[in-house]
C-alpha cells in the first residue's frame, strides 16, 4: 500500500512552485524531497509535474512518496502489540516492561520492531519502522512511532512532544519537588552506562512526589530533554535511584522486573491533522503500591 498526500492550494502559494510549498508549507526535508523525485510521483490534478511548475489556486497537490527500504535485520515477528492509537501517520503503542525496541547487537530479534513490521505486513504497508520515542527496553509505557519519514521529520519540527513518567524510586526524596538540571554524557569505559558531567549534554528533569512509603517514593516526572537514561541518571544522581535499577546504584527487586519507571501520558501534535493528542497509560500494579 503506497503513502501519499494531497493538499488543495489557496491563494497564498498561487504563483509559487511545487517545490516552494513543499518546503515551506508541507515541511519536507532536503532529503525527503530528493527521495520524492527519485522515486515518488508528484501529480497536480492527478496529472504528473516537475516540481518546478508554477501553483494556482484550487490546484490538488498529490505526493505519492517512494517505498521505503527496511533495515535487513528487521525481520517480520508475530509479536503482541498493544496499540493504543492508530491512523496513517503515526502508531501510539503501550510497551511492556522486558521489551527491547530495536534490534541491537544484543536482541537481534523479539523486539517491538520486529513485531510492528509484522504488524504492518499483515496489513499490507510497505512500511519500515520511524522510532519517535524511544523507551529503555526495562522501561514500560508509552511509545510514539511515525509510519513514514514525512510524518517522522515533520513531528520532529511541529510535534511538541510531551512524556510523563512515574518512577519507583529508593527513599523519600525530599524537596517533594523540583527541577533536576544537571549535564549527561556517556560513562567512560562503557558503551552503556551514563553519568553526570561537565562535558554531557544538558538534561532537565521536572519531579513531584505522588506518594511516601518507608523506604520508597511514587514520583511523577516530566523531561524537559530526552538525554538516554535521563531519569535513571538524575534520580541516581541525588541518592534515589530507581527501585530495581542495579545499573545505577539501586538494589535488586523481586517486584520490579529491571527498574520501576513508566511513561504514563504522551502528548503531541499530529503531524496531518493539526489536532493535540493525549494519551494515557497506568503504571504496572506489581510495583505501584510497595509494602508499607
């Protein structure tokens, strides 16, 4: 099934190039237009057009976008997806905690990748797979995909992505909240392992205590930056880490299966639709409510 999308011209771009209002109008990317004329179709009243030729007003546009080329390790896998949202942009997903994202060289199968593409032959897209937001493969939650690279380069300029957390984390963290701003880079010596520095990126974390226990705190959190294992970092790094997470300092769970952190809303603007979507998801029960 191709991917296509047509645009009625108004008065604004009458007199202007194709070329010129896929730019600046439908925000395609150097890239995505040199891909569109190498191997899509571009059609003015359902008739074919260089994308030098001059808009009038009440013009169709059409852009039929060329089929895009899957990763040779992305291999079709039945894998259960929970599907929260869907349309022909964007595919809103709730991950289990345990799932890796992606192939990597240590999951080179079983991965949610690998059980959309399956998803979407069974649904005749010939689609590859456009991550938006990614999640650590212990995190569960919330997950944005974009069926094409148009909807992935357009979210990343008019997307205003919004993630909240709610994390376990060791000890009563005391203020009940604030803001973490503190710089992450990765940890010498380790291809994995992340750790506050000087010469990091900067990072922002926004947190409010939900709930106390004993010898643990209910958090809700919101990235202000989308650095890898941001909340893992900034909550280790003031003496709560995530309940389960060894990596960082946390002891081991025998209720938390890798580390206690959730993405329980995302919120964006639709790439085609101009609509702010919301959405919601609840936090495993297995940890959300430890001994007292």
């Amino acid at each position: 099934m191709s991917y296509q999308k047509e645009w009625d011209i108004d008065q604004e771009f009458s007199g202007k190039t194709v070329q010129t209002f896929l730019r600046e109008e439908a925000l395609f990317s150097r890239q995505l237009l040199k891909n569109v004329k190498a191997g899509g179709l571009i059609l003015i009243n359902n008739e074919e057009v260089p994308v030098s030729t001059m808009l009038s007003t009440a013009d169709r546009l059409t852009v039929v976008f060329p089929e895009e080329v899957r990763s040779k390790v992305l291999i079709p896998e039945p894998i259960p997806l929970q599907i929260v949202y869907e349309d022909e942009d964007v595919l809103v997903l709730d991950k289990p905690a345990g799932l890796a994202v992606s192939p990597t060289a240590d999951y080179r199968s079983g991965t949610l990748a690998n059980g959309i593409v399956y998803d979407y032959d069974q649904k005749g897209y010939d689609y590859t797979v456009h991550i938006v937001t990614r999640l650590d493969r212990d995190t569960s939650g919330l997950l944005l995909v974009a069926k094409q690279q148009y909807s992935h380069g357009k979210l990343a300029v008019v997307g205003d992505i919004k993630r909240d957390y709610t994390a376990l984390v060791e000890g009563n963290l005391s203020p009940s909240s604030g803001m973490i701003t503190a710089p992450i880079g990765r940890k010498a010596g380790s291809i994995i392992e992340r750790e506050i520095t000087p010469e990091g990126k900067e990072a922002v974390t926004e947190y409010e205590v939900a709930e106390m226990f004993p010898s643990a705190s209910l958090v809700h959190m919101r990235l202000h930056t989308g650095r890898t294992h941001q909340i893992r970092v900034h909550m280790s790094s003031i003496g709560c880490p995530l309940v389960g997470d060894t990596l960082y300092g946390a002891s081991s769970s025998d209720e938390v299966k890798g580390h206690a952190l959730h993405c329980h809303r995302l919120a964006f603007n639709h790439p085609s639709l101009g609509e702010h979507l919301s959405f919601q998801s609840r936090p495993p029960q297995t940890w959300l409510k430890p001994e007292k």
